[in-house]
C-alpha cells in the first residue's frame, strides 16, 4: 500500500451531530481492560467493541484505548451512542482480519468517530469496512483496504454520513464482474463530506464513488481511483456533487452519469461536464502541491483555480476541513477536502522567525535553542591513576554536562552555555576537569570569550579571552581541583563514593563561550566531537582522556606506554589498557556511579565486553535491566 503524505486526521468536534455525546454514562474500551461490566474504567474496560456496546444505552459514550482490535465478526450499532477512540485513528485500528465487514450502523444519531477500519471483507454485500442502514455518522477515521461488492470502504443505504475521512485503497468487488464504489457506495441517499477518497478500485462503476438512486458528495477530493465506468465518481438520479475536485482518475472518464435528476456544482474535473447538470464547473487542473506515486500531497498550491471557487453553504459556518482549519477561509470555500489559506505570521521581534518557531520570540537577536545531548544530560566518568588501573571504580570525578546552543535568525552562534554538574570525588587527588574542541575553526582560540570557570590553583594560564594558552585547540578548563567544589563530609573516601557517609551537595558551573564575532556556525564549534579531560592532581601534563581521543598540547607524552598504558600516539591510540580498557567513560544519560573501591565491572557486568568490543557487544552495558547490574554495588547516598 502507498503511504500518502502529509495526510493526517485530525479529530474535529461536529457539534450538531455529537450533541449526545455527553448526556449518559462514558463506558471504555481496551485490550488490557479486565472486562467487568458496566465498563467504567479504563482497568475494568470491556475488551471488545459490542460488549461495552451492548451494555450501553441511549446517549452513552464509548471510549477506546490504543490497539489493534481484530474482528470475527461485524461491530453492530443500533442505539444512539458515540464511539470515540481516545487518541486517534493512527492509535487504534479495527481490523477485519479478511473474514468480515468491520461495523453496521443502524441509528440515526449513532456516531463511530476517530478510528483506522481496515481489512473488512463482504463481496456479497454492502460496505467492507462500514456499512450504515439508516442513519448514523463516521468521521475522523481512516477505511482502508476493505473489499465489499458495493461499497469497498464505506456503503451507505438510506441515510448517514462520512465525514472528515481519509478513504483509500479499498475494492468494490464480488470476486466477479460486479462492484460498485471503490470507495464508497450511495443508494438511496447519505452524504459523504471533507473526504479525500484515493486509490479506490471498483471492477465495474464508481472507482472513488458510486450514487445509485440519491447521494451528495460536498467538498471531497476524489483522485487516483479507478474503474472502467467512472473512474472517479458515477451519478445517476438525484445525486448531488459539490465543491468536489475529480481528477486524475484512471481506466475510464474521470465521471459518469445515468439516469435523472443529477447536478454538479463548483467542481474541478476533466472532461467537461454537460452544461445541463453542471454549474460554475471548472476543467482546470488542481494543482496539487504533488501528485507523484507515494509523495502524494493533495493540498492546493497558492494561484490554483480551486481557491476561493467554491459554494457556501449553512453548516460550513461552523465546521472544518480535513486538516481541522475552518471550512472558509477568505470568505468563499474552496473546492476539495483541504481549504487553502495563508496564517497570519506573526514575528513580534522583527528577526524573521514567526513567533511559533522562535524560541525567543521578543528578542530579535536570538532564534533559536539546540541542546546536546538532545535531551537530558550526559555523563562523564574517569579513574585518575592512570597510566595504572586503581581500583577501577571510575568515580574518581563524576561531571554530567549539557551544551545549550543559542543562535540567530542567520542560523549564526550567539553563545554556547555549558553546564556541569559535578557530583562525586572518590579519590585523594585534587583532580581538575576541562575540554577542548578538536575539530572546531581555529580562530575560535582567540575568537571566543569565556567565563564561568572556577580556576583557583594558580598552574592554569589563560589566553585573555578564558581559553587555555598554549593550545593548537580552543580549550577550556572548567574547575582546576575538585576540592574547591565538593566539600569532605569528614569521613570516608572522596566525595559521595560510600553509601554510609554523609551526601555532599553537587556543584554546578556553567561555562558561557561567546563569540567575538556573529559569524561562527554550529559547525565551527562542533561541539559534538567535544573531548573532555581531567587532570590528575594539579600536574598539568597528566591528562586522562576518553579512549583514542588525544591529548592536549599540554600533555607529557611519557606517560603514554607505561605502567596498564598501551598507548601508541602514532597509531592514533590513547587511552587504551593493555586489555583494551578505558580510563573515561560517557554516555547519554545520568550515570549510576560504583561504590569506592568497587571496580566497575562488579556493578556493571557487561561493561568488560562493551569495552573490549570498542563499543559493538552491549551498548546499553549501563542500563538497570535484569541481568546487567548489582545495584548494590552503586552508590545511593544515606543507603548503606
């Protein structure tokens, strides 16, 4: 099945039909509903259709959760009810299974409303996805790939109505010669309004739609259907068809007509309608914002002849089209199931940006906000004895960060805000922490000015913007020792490392990195490939870095290759033990950090082969799932 895009249904309160729906009792519907009658809650939901249906009366509303029901049999409505999903016909499916028609409606004030109806199956009959009697409404929903002889989406007999719909893909079809409405089927009356009805099939008259005795199809656009009579729609006797765009229909004349007393008004089709039964009836083509095969967009591109060349009519007053904007715009309705119309752009600050797509809609100076990690935090874990292991418990520094990008209408950088967390210490050493921008414009070194730093030590020097000196990199030192940040409680090792001592409160720093200049783009910084760092116990040279990111300039190179380390700078490796093991850690979210001297692999079991796989065997090794930790071994403040 094609997939039509930028189609969607939006549910649409129709207030002179759903006057009902509020005055008796709300019963429920849902496939994890304990089914005990009377319904009245989403745990005690009916969990299928007819049974809360029929412990209804007149006036009930029905509401149903998402899922996929699956017939054997037909749903049957016979009282004045609403049926209503609770999130829409993309969220809950009524599916035929290929064995049944999906509902028969039968009241004239019953109501389906917001529903995807698919698969229904009746060849000998009338409607395979629904099929109303006498009276009765479905709107907002999606009938799709149902087969009827009459009928294959929706068939209406006497009396009822569709409305708001998307209709596609269904087949008119007695597994014969017959079949009449691909689409949908009117005999003696009914009405189908703001549909788009697509892709349809009838093997014999009516490929979108077929009226029989009497019917009114008003604002709908019929396109891509077909049917050796009719390929769009087929009239005949009192038939009434306005507003409607017939085009683009295939295996016969876009129309037909039969019989007597038919009459087309303010519709788009080609070839020309007789002038006997046709009224201010257009042959220009709809111009369509797209009409390839499965990009399909049946919105109307501005100057179409379809604009403003509609008949008003009463109920349009107060209703919609298909994508829930009012059914007049501009004082006359458009033909068609989607009403053009220009919104009103409202851009408070001048910037060019409208308001709803501003994130500073007063400022002209700021447009936009970009956040990494896209949501949330990311977190960093070191062990600071490298070039040896330690106890490998990688809590010695425990910094979460966040990067919020804020730039202009020119999509130009106003400035970068940079907030760590810093949250454990578990160690002896009087660590620092700082990053640098590997792949960032080298004019950022001395085009960027920083604050927001803690730096207190006296073995840092900056350039006079607050980047570090001596760096081929833009490089910024967050804090140059731990202890100025986190205070010892007294006892225990480090900072917020043993369950038993007592929580040190984080510290958090922002670091703002203002350009000098508004010519730097998100891609100058690429804050994406940011490489952060610490250094271990105020010894400038002695850098802990992620595994193969590369130092600084300002690393003592002879380290690397001692002790654990099996670096080989040349080769492009850092970072990396003997055994293929990191230093540092970072990932996407807040990170559960070991108990002092709690290597990490005793609370994270699948940590060794994630690391030693660089990454391929378990990438989610820090996630609480059954199997993957010893929560025990993690620290929770105050839980000994």
């Amino acid at each position: 099945m094609k997939t039509l895009k930028h189609i969607s249904i939006t549910l649409i309160l129709l207030l002179s039909f759903t006057a009902n729906a509020s005055t008796g009792t709300t019963r429920y519907v849902s496939l994890s509903g304990s089914n005990t009658a009377p319904f009245l809650t989403l745990s005690t939901a009916a969990n299928t259709f007819q049974a809360a249906i029929n412990a209804s009366s007149n006036g009930d509303l029905i509401l149903v959760e998402n899922g996929t029901y699956t017939l054997t049999t037909f749903i049957s409505i016979t009282k004045s009810i609403t049926l209503r999903s609770i999130n829409g016909p993309n969220n809950v499916i009524i599916d035929g299974n290929g064995v049944t028609k999906c509902f028969e409606i039968n009241n004239f004030t019953a109501i389906v409303d917001g529903f995807t109806i698919m698969n229904g199956y009746n060849p000998s009959g009338f409607g395979g996805g629904v099929n109303i009697k006498n009276g009765g409404l479905v709107q907002n929903c999606i009938i799709k790939e149902n087969q009827a002889r009459d009928g294959g989406g929706i068939a209406i007999d006497d009396s009822g109505a569709i409305m708001n719909s998307i209709i596609m893909n269904n087949l008119a079809s007695d597994n014969g010669v017959s079949g009449y409405g691909g689409g949908v089927r009117l005999l003696n009356g009914g009405e189908a309004r703001n549909c788009l009805i697509t892709e349809n099939v009838s093997v014999k008259y009516g490929g979108g739609v077929n009226i029989w005795n009497a019917g009114n199809v008003f604002n709908c656009t019929i396109t891509k259907n077909s049917a050796p009579n009719g390929a769009g729609i087929r009239t005949r006797n009192n038939s009434m068809i306005k507003n409607t765009i017939i085009y683009y229909n295939t295996g016969g004349v876009n129309w037909e007509v039969n019989g007597i007393g038919y009459q087309y008004y303010n519709c788009a089709t080609t070839p020309a309608l007789g002038s006997s039964y046709s009224t201010d009836c257009i042959t220009n083509i709809p111009a369509f914002i797209n009409i390839t095969s499965g990009s399909e967009d049946y919105h109307l591109q501005s100057g179409s002849a379809c604009i403003d060349a509609g008949y008003n009519l009463s109920w349009m007053n107060t209703s919609f089209d298909l994508d829930g904007n009012n059914r007049i715009f501009n004082s006359i309705v458009d033909m068609g199931c989607y009403e053009f119309n220009t919104p009103t752009i409202i851009d408070t600050d001048g910037d060019g940006i409208p308001d709803d797509e501003d994130d500073f809609p007063n400022d002209p100076g700021k447009a936009f906000i970009n956040n990494f990690p896209a949501s949330g935090y990311g977190s960093l874990g070191f062990e600071d004895l490298w070039p040896g292991t330690g106890d490998y418990d990688f809590n010695d520094i425990i910094v979460d960060y966040r990067f919020v990008t804020i730039t202009n209408a020119s999509n130009k950088v106003v400035k970068i805000n940079g907030t760590f967390v810093v949250k454990a210490s578990g160690a002896y050493l009087r660590n620092g922490f700082g990053f640098n921008l590997p792949n960032a414009n080298i004019s950022l070194i001395s085009g960027l000015n920083i604050s927001g730093y803690d730096l207190r030590e006296g073995f840092i020097t900056l350039n006079s913007n607050g980047t570090e000196s001596g760096q081929s990199k833009p490089t910024i030192i967050v804090f140059d020792d731990v202890f100025n940040l986190l205070t010892h409680p007294g006892i225990g090792t480090g900072v917020n490392t043993e369950n038993w001592a007592p929580f040190v409160p984080y510290d958090t720093l922002t670091i703002t990195m203002t350009p000098s200049t508004l010519n730097y783009t998100m891609n100058d910084f690429s804050m994406e490939t940011w490489n952060p760092f610490i250094i271990v116990n105020h010894e400038r040279g002695k850098e802990v870095h992620l595994i193969n990111y590369p130092p600084t300039d300002l690393v003592n190179q002879s380290f690397f290759g001692t002790w654990e380390d099996n670096s080989n700078p040349s080769q492009g490796k850092y970072y990396r033990s003997l055994n293929g093991l990191p230093w540092a850690i970072n990932i996407t979210e807040p990170f559960e950090w070991p108990r002092e001297k709690i290597e990490i692999g005793w609370a994270y079991f699948h940590f060794i082969e994630w690391a030693q796989s660089s990454g391929a065997t378990y990438p989610d090794w820090y996630k609480n799932y059954p199997g993957y930790r010893n929560n025990g071994n993690l620290y929770h403040p105050n839980n000994p």
